[in-house]
C-alpha cells in the first residue's frame, strides 16, 4: 500500500484528479487492490469495465515485479509512463530511486 500511494500521488502531479474517470481491471492482486484504494483517496472515480456515460476514460496499467532486492513499480497510461524503484522492508517501502517521466504523443 506504501508504494500504490507513493505512485499514485506521483500520477496525481501529472494527471489530475478530475480530468477523468480511471479505468482499472481488477486482477485480485493485493497491489491491486492497494491502488484501487489509494487511487479513490486521491479524488479519482475509478471504474473495472468501459461502460460509462459520456466521461472520459483514462486506461491505467500497472507493473510490479521484484530485482535484485527492490521493488519496480510502474503506472502506465495512453500518455505517460511513472517508474520507481522501491526498498521494501517489514515496516514498509521506500523510494529506491528518483521518479522516472516517460510522456507520449
């Protein structure tokens, strides 16, 4: 849950809350559900299928896979991509790395 709010207060910089409705597909994982939850906390509605009305949808993916000791998480959206590395310990996580941007078209 520390990284899901890390990263998402990170999405919030570049993608404010209000500009859109998140479209994230529930896969059970508990970052998933971390995400989902912080994602909410921050302001945004967030929805698992693409029937809405006429909001617009942002489509938000997510990684998060272990190497060499640390934790990458990455967002990813049609139009930006947030990285980080994290240490994980038992109280928690922590940035491992600075942000990385990567913005498209």
């Amino acid at each position: 849950s520390a990284i899901a709010g890390d990263m998402v207060s990170r999405l919030a910089e570049q993608v404010g809350p209000g500009t859109g409705t998140i479209l994230l597909k529930p896969d059970g994982s508990p970052f998933g559900s971390a995400l989902e939850a912080s994602l909410k906390v921050w302001g945004y509605a967030v929805v698992s299928d693409q029937k809405t009305d006429k909001e617009k949808l942002i489509p938000l993916a997510y990684v998060i896979d272990n190497f060499e000791g640390q934790v990458l998480a990455r967002l990813s959206t049609g139009t930006i991509d947030l990285g980080r590395a994290y240490d994980a310990t038992a109280a928690g996580a922590k940035p491992a790395s600075p942000l990385s941007i990567m913005r498209r078209g």
